[in-house]
C-alpha cells in the first residue's frame, strides 16, 4: 500500500477503515477498507479528518476482493440463483426458487484447502425457499495472487459447486392400511400427518385417498390401481413393522416394484421402505412413527423425492451419521444435525 492525499484519491482502494464518530449518534466504518473512493467520497473523507489515506497499490497478478469475490460467485452459482451486491468483498448466492439444494462437496474442500479463499454453503440435501441465502464467499485478504483464482477456476471446471433443483408438481396417492382403520375401529390419524407433510411443498398434490384391510393383494391393487390413475408417488401408512400380520411390505413387493431398501439407519424411521415401479414412480411404506414423531425419515427422503431425484440404498445408508434425532423439546429441524450424514 503506499499514502496519497485525499485529493488524489478517486479510483484507489482503501486499504484500512475509515471511521466516523458522531457523540451519541454513531461510531462506526463510514468507509470500510476495499472501498473504492468516489469523487463524492472526498468531501467527507476532509470532514473526518483525513488528508492523507492509504491505499492499495495496483499490482501486475493481483486482484482486488470484490474481482476475486466474483470468480468465487461464478465458480458456486448454477441455475436460479443470484448474486448479492458486493459488500466488503463478500458475495452471497440467493435462490431464486423452491427446491432442492445439492453441494459438491468434494470441489467444495478442494477450494477451502487452497488457502487465503472461502466458500462457505448451507448443507446439500435439504430444501430452501426462494430468497434463502445458499453461500457466502470471499477472500481473506484485500488483494491475492490472480494464480490462486485461476486455480480456484480450474476446480471449477465450467460446473457449478451448487445446484438447485425445483420442486416438480406432484400428483401423489395415499394407500392407508391396517384392518382397524378400515373396519371403523380407530379414527385415520396418518392420513391428515401426510397431507400436511406434503403441503410444505407447493407442488405436491393429493390425488386419492384409499383405506385397506391387512389383505395383502388388496394392498398391491390399490397401488397399481393409484398408479394407473396417474400417480407419480404412492404412500402406503400402516402394516410396516416385523409382526406376521403387517403385510405391507409384502404388498409392495408384490407390485412388480424395485425394492430399494426395507429399512434405513435413521431413527425415528427404521423400518422405511422405498421402491420404485417401472423405476421412475416411488412407492413408500412408513412406519408408524412418522405419525406421531416431529420429524423422520419421511423428512429426509421428501424433498429428493418432490425434485425427482432417485434414491439409492448408498443415500440412505449415508445418513447413519447425523440419522439420530434428539426430539428436541423444540425442534429446530432443518436448522439441526438431523439427516447430515454428508
């Protein structure tokens, strides 16, 4: 950095705060340090006292924070998203839309271990709403080396670390189980759990509802029977659990569906199965623990499933690291280790 009179300033960057007290009003950066100095900006610079400021001297193979923060930005954004202004050389990702969040995670630690640049994300896997902020980022100093960024560039390679995936307009049927229910017996309390599971998604619809005995050929018609009229996801509630007579599973099975997993290490949600028909149309069977509990398994596979995003039985494995929930006398899901298992 080298000082120059305040004069002569306009177009330089400061390279130090410049701060403004006023007796109880405010004592604060009027100019924080990366600012650019405008003609405008001179007249209160003399007001603060400041004759003489210090600033960045241009360098060949030197980039400024806001340049850097840039190529930060362009590395991390993908589809509907958008940039923050720049503000102290930081650039935040905001979304545009409803939807998926997935994080490359591998590229991502590649940037963060090239030292003097951060990349800073929400965690991958989980749904944002329009407006949500995605990523931060910046460099540590004011100026770095233009090698470190093409660096920076080169883990990029033209692929975006952040992808948002809108959520698709889904026609989904409920396939409610158990003789009890179907007989009269007990009121339908997981039907309503379902809808309102389903109503955090704007897209997600309701396209038909059936109540069934134990009868495990009735239950396998009444999924293809949900499919045929269009349903792009069967939930089946009910009969999930190891006993004889919990037929489900069976029932599914018996569909001509791919069986992913019966059973995933996630806890409320042991006993969650997944199968797709034709391998595209998700059939699901939920314990009976998504009825009562806060959240579940069922939490943790909706949003991929409302972005059309297969399953494979290494997703949900993964998600034995961070698949225990504490039931939080307030729960504070997502905003909680619960389904971080990556």
């Amino acid at each position: 950095m080298k000082q120059i009179k305040t004069v002569s300033a306009v177009g330089h960057v400061l390279c130090h705060d410049v701060t403004q007290i006023i007796r109880g009003v405010t004592k604060d950066a009027a100019f924080r340090k990366g600012h650019v100095v405008t003609e405008e900006d001179i007249p209160v610079l003399l007001s603060l006292g400041k004759e003489n400021l210090f600033v960045w001297e241009k360098q060949e193979g030197m980039l400024h924070e806001d340049e850097a923060a840039e190529i930060l930005y362009n590395v991390c954004a993908g589809d509907h998203m958008h940039p923050s202004g720049v503000k102290e050389g930081k650039i935040e990702v905001i979304a545009d839309c409803e939807g998926l969040l997935l994080v490359d995670t591998k590229r991502l630690l590649a940037i963060n271990s090239i030292g003097e640049v951060m990349i800073a994300t929400r965690h991958g896997g989980f749904p944002v709403k329009k407006g949500d902020k995605l990523a931060g980022t910046r460099i540590i100093p004011l100026v770095i080396g233009e090698e470190k960024m093409e660096a920076v560039k080169a883990i990029g390679n033209g692929q975006p670390l952040l992808k948002l995936i809108p959520f698709l307009a889904k026609q989904c049927g409920i396939v409610t189980t158990g003789s009890e229910v179907y007989n009269g017996l007990i009121e339908d309390t997981f039907t309503p759990v379902i809808e309102a599971k389903l109503a955090e998604y704007s897209g997600a619809s309701v396209c038909g509802k059936i109540t069934l005995s134990d009868a495990h050929e009735e239950i396998t018609a009444g999924v293809l029977s949900m499919i045929r009229d269009g349903a792009d996801m069967v939930i089946c509630t009910g009969g999930m659990s190891v006993d004889p007579d919990d037929r489900t599973p069976l029932a599914i099975k018996n569909t001509g569906a791919q069986v992913i997993t019966h059973g995933a290490p996630v806890l409320p949600g042991a006993m969650f199965m997944l199968a797709y028909y034709e391998g595209r149309i998700p059939i699901i069977g939920l314990p009976a623990c998504v009825m009562y509990a806060e959240r579940t398994i069922f939490d943790l596979v909706l949003p991929r499933l409302m972005a059309d995003q297969l399953i494979s039985m290494e997703d949900l494995a993964i998600l034995g690291h961070g698949g225990l929930c504490l039931n939080c006398e307030v729960c504070h899901y997502p905003n909680c280790g619960f389904g971080k298992g990556y």
